[in-house]
C-alpha cells in the first residue's frame, strides 16, 4: 500500500536561496509516517499509554536529487519495504508532479517502555502489511 500525504513549502522551510532547507526534508517525511500510521485507525497516544509501545528511527538512508522551492506543491510517499518482528522498514519519497526531488529508506525500531526493542502487536504488523 502507498500512502500519499500532500505538503506546500513554505517560506520557513527554505532557505537564503528559496530552496527547502535539507533537514526539512526529515520533517517532511516523518510527518507522513505519522498520517500514514493515522490513517490505518493506530493511536500511537493509546499505544504508548496501553501498551508502552513507541516508533522510533533507527536508520535513514536520504538521497537529495533535486531541490524543492517555496511555494511547491509536494506529495509525500510512504510504503512499508518490509516488516520484521520488531522493525518496520519504509521507503519515502517526496515529489513535485512525477519529479522525485528526495528519496530515503527509513528503519523504525519498536520499543518498550525501558527503551528496548519490542515485538510489533500482531494486528498492527498486518494492517502495516496491507
């Protein structure tokens, strides 16, 4: 399943050249994560409080292949590349029109309430996988 998340740049998110500022990219794509993970009806609130379980990034592979600019109209993919136990790996794209401008692979650990990795809930790891 592809996630689309729409995002516009704005002035705060570029830099002296009007061109999105690197690190925002970051912000861009966690901020879909968090939708996507929404949209599939997760409350990563009452997860926390019921279960003590969080995401956490363990790894991103970025690659910066051309720039965005204020005012663009962005889309933000996310789709699950594939689910272990205890991990969930994702690539994200962003874009303008078909255009890539950013892609990564991003590795999210799930963690207990002592900050070690923890098993994903059965039913959470298949309504990833669907």
């Amino acid at each position: 399943m592809m996630h689309r998340w729409p995002v516009r740049v704005y002035y705060e998110d570029t830099d002296l050249a009007g061109i999105v500022y690197y690190a925002n990219y970051l912000k861009f794509i966690e901020r879909a994560r968090t939708e996507w993970i929404r949209e599939m009806g997760i409350d990563q609130s009452a997860l926390k409080a019921t279960d003590g379980l969080v995401f956490a990034v363990r790894r991103v592979e970025a690659d910066y292949l051309a720039p965005a600019l204020f005012d663009d109209a962005l889309i933000v993919t996310t789709a699950a590349e594939r689910i272990t136990p205890a991990r969930i790996e994702l690539v994200q794209q962003v874009l303008r029109d078909d255009a890539v401008l950013f892609s990564a692979k991003v590795t999210l650990a799930c963690l207990g309430p002592d900050m070690r990795p923890r098993r994903l809930p059965g039913e959470l790891a298949q309504l990833m996988r669907s």
